[in-house]
C-alpha cells in the first residue's frame, strides 16, 4: 500500500510539472517570445545571485558541522607532520581564496551583465596578455607548492637518524606483521618460501635447506615479531622498512600524516620522530578511546576494509619494558617444537599463487 501511495505521488508530480511547463509555454506564445526571453534572463540573473549566497553559506556551515570530525583541528603528531600541516593550510588558504573570488565573480557577472535594452556585447577573439596571466601566475603557484611537497618527501623517504628505531611493517590480507631487531641489532634474513602462517608468518631463516640452498641464519633468532600493535618510542625517530607479502598494500599513518605504499619484492621506507604518546594524545583530544591507527590506504582485496592495526607511542622506560617481555619468534616456535620448513609453506604459496592469478585476470 505505502509503494502504491508513493508511486501515485510521483506521478502527480510530474503531471502538475508538465501542466506547469504547458501552460508557461503558452504564456510565452501569448507575451511574445522576445519580452518572454528578457523575462526569463532577468529571473535566471536573480537567480543566480541567490544561488552565490546559498552556496556560500553551504560551504560556511559545512565547515563549522565537519571540521571538528577532521584531523586538523588536532595538532600533527610528528615533527614531519607539523611541516605537511603547514604545507596543507597553505594550499588550502591559496585554493580557498582563489575560490571564492572566481566563484563570486562568475556569479555576479551574471547578474549585473544580464540582458538589458541599449546594452551591446563586447566581443574579442584573443588577448595575448590574459593568456599569459592565467597560465602564468597558477603554473608559477602550483610549482613552488610541488617543490615544497618534494622536499618533505624527500625529508620523509630519506636517511634517518643514526639513533633510529628500526622496524619492519609486513602487510598481508587483511593484516599486518611488525619485525624488531634482537639483542645483535641486526634483522635476519627471511625467504617467503619457508613462510608458515601460525609460527614463522615472515619466512625468517631458521634452520638448513639444501632444498632451497638456504643456511640457517643466527642472526634472525632473536628477533621479535609482533601483529597488529606495533610500539614506538617518543621523542625517537623511528624508521619503518615497509614490505608485502601478497599484493600492494599502503601503510597509512593519518595522525603522523604519513603514508607509504607497501610492494611485495620492492621495500620502501620512510621515517618520522613522535611527538606525544598515546596517553598524552588521549588529553589532547578528550577522547579517552584515542588510538593511533594504522591502515591500508590501498585497495587490496575484499576484507580491505578491515586491514587496521594501532600505533602504541611511548616513552623509552615503557619501550623497554614491553620489549624485555617478549619472546624472539624463534624461541616461540622451538618451544612449541613446530620449526617449519619449506613444506609448510606450501598453503601459503598456493593462496599467493591463486591471489596473484586473479589479479593478473583482472587487469586483462
């Protein structure tokens, strides 16, 4: 009944719209189509006054209902960030004024040099001068802003600190790996044909493969390995040695304002200092449920959507606190006496084997 009543609404809609429409058309015959264009013009310029102020007025009170639900009104939590703010209100302050000024003009153009009785249009084919100012001044802006983007970049992708925590992030579907070096300060080697999902998720070399012509590598034996919370150090630069292991993912860091695209074969890096802990951002905030997040930021697969992981900021005493408590990965799967080999690998293989078929189909 309620459809019924919907559908006999719409069309009494559109037979009052079209009886509108006629019977205009007819008013038209009747006046004469020129006073009826004159009327139209003088209408459609008042029109688009109204339309200049509705939209400003829009864009005003978007502002004041969603700011608040953005990242800006918080401050950066790193040192790289506060740069990428800077670099981001200032474009925002260029685009915003450039806009308003375009917007109104086309606008009020409208309605001031609407069609009146004695006014003539002026027309010109070309103007040498205006071509180079509107192609000059914008190319001159948007030049200097990529510069400026392309040095932070740089700062973010190149050398970090020599104090630096080092670490490796890992995405998979739908989740993410983090490596810490042992007490040697040195990452093992890995080899993703040795990978087992439930003790060896990264293919760290544990043990001989004439197989593969692997050798069992000491120096990942102490190494730690994590998923899904991943800690950091305030005050710390901390290096992040990003890789894949399926298909491309991205490591977005949105309160850092950081991201980096994660390729299987190609590590990427980039490296930021922290600024506040997590529960110093929970002050600054007022949101006692405040955590730093860790996302993909790139398509990746069905459960995309739920590839998150969080970001502990600490001091160095809480650092190393958590870290004394944890168990090399090696030590964990001795313990469990289920060192893999490369025939456990096989599941894993084969799932990114089928992953990669379908992609490739796809992109046919």
């Amino acid at each position: 009944m309620t459809m019924f009543l919907i559908i006999t609404v719409v069309v009494l809609v559109f037979l009052v719209i079209f009886q509108v429409a006629k019977a205009s058309e007819y008013v038209s015959i009747l006046k004469g189509e020129e006073v009826t264009r004159k009327q139209t013009n003088k209408i459609n310029a008042f029109l688009m006054l109204g339309f200049m102020i509705a939209g400003f007025i829009g864009v005003w009170y978007c502002n004041e209902v969603l700011y608040h639900k953005t990242l800006l009104p918080f401050p950066a939590a790193s040192d790289h960030g506060e740069k990428i703010d800077e670099m981001l209100w200032v474009t925002i302050w260029i685009t915003g004024a450039v806009f308003i000024v375009t917007q109104f003009l086309l606008f009020w153009f409208a309605f001031k040099y609407q069609e009146k009785e004695g006014r003539k249009i002026f027309y010109f084919v070309h103007s040498t001068k205006l071509e180079i100012l509107w192609t000059s001044v914008p190319a001159i802006v948007l030049a200097v802003l990529i510069v400026v983007g392309l040095k932070h970049w740089f700062a973010i992708t190149g050398d970090a600190p020599k104090n630096a925590l080092e670490v490796e992030v890992v995405g998979k579907q739908f989740s993410w790996i983090f490596r810490y070096k042992g007490k040697d300060n040195v990452f093992g080697k890995k080899y993703y044909k040795v990978i087992d999902e439930a003790t060896n998720p990264l293919g760290l070399i544990w043990k001989d493969n004439k197989e593969l012509g692997l050798k069992d590598d000491k120096k990942s034996h102490d190494d730690i390995v994590v998923q899904q919370t991943i800690y950091v150090v305030k005050n710390r630069p901390v290096k992040l040695i990003i890789g894949s292991r399926d298909v491309v993912h991205d490591v977005g860091l949105p309160h850092f304002r950081m991201k980096m695209d994660a390729v299987p074969g190609t590590p990427t890096t980039m490296w930021f200092t922290p600024k506040y802990t997590t529960k110093e951002m929970k002050e600054i905030t007022k949101n006692p449920n405040f955590v730093y997040e860790i996302s993909c930021d790139q398509m990746c697969g069905n459960g995309h959507y739920s590839m998150k992981g969080t970001i502990e900021v600490v001091t160095q005493a809480e650092f190393n606190a958590w870290l004394a408590g944890l168990t090399p990965a090696y030590k964990s799967a001795m313990a469990n006496n289920a060192i893999p080999n490369s025939k456990n690998a096989e599941p894993v293989m084969a799932a990114a084997a089928s992953i990669n078929n379908k992609l490739i189909a796809q992109s046919k």
